[in-house]
C-alpha cells in the first residue's frame, strides 16, 4: 500500500513479496529488487511512469520527485530517450 492509503486500511498496511522474489527464488525476480521496489511503493514513492508526461496538464507526473524526470512509460531497457522533451530534466 501507499501510504496516504493507509489511514482507512491499516489491515493492508506494509509490504508482500512472494518468496519466489527471494534470493535463490525464480530467476530474473531473485536478487531482491523486488522488495526494494515495494518498499519504495511503501514508503511513498510511485513509478517515474506515473501519469506519463502530464506535467503539461497540471500533475506533477512521474514519481513526484524533483530530481527525477517523468517518462512517457515504463521502460525494459537502458535506452535514454527524454520520452517527456516539454517536461524539465
């Protein structure tokens, strides 16, 4: 959950991960990026996806952190393309 969730579901409060995500789990979710990520949903923090490039239309997109720029959508791999060129960053 995030947590401006967590005032009306406290029951759901906190972070799962499936033991498959685990070192010496399933390949390719096994070496604990997983938990860091839902720790990060936890502890406030949405994808740098989020919203898209909608800066534009009066949200803040991304993960509503300055230093991080928003990108249009979620990405598979290294490439560097500004994918949101009218956001700053």
């Amino acid at each position: 959950t995030f947590p401006h969730e967590c005032e009306v579901n406290k029951i759901e409060d906190g972070v799962v991960v499936s033991y498959k995500a685990r070192p010496g789990g399933i390949e390719g979710i096994d070496k604990g990026h997983t938990l860091v990520h839902e720790v990060g949903h936890w502890l406030g923090l949405y994808h740098t996806f989020q919203g898209g490039c909608s800066r534009d239309k009066g949200y803040n997109g991304g993960d509503l952190v300055d230093d991080t720029p928003p990108v249009k959508a979620h990405q598979y791999d290294c490439d560097r393309q500004d994918s949101c060129p009218t956001d700053p960053g």
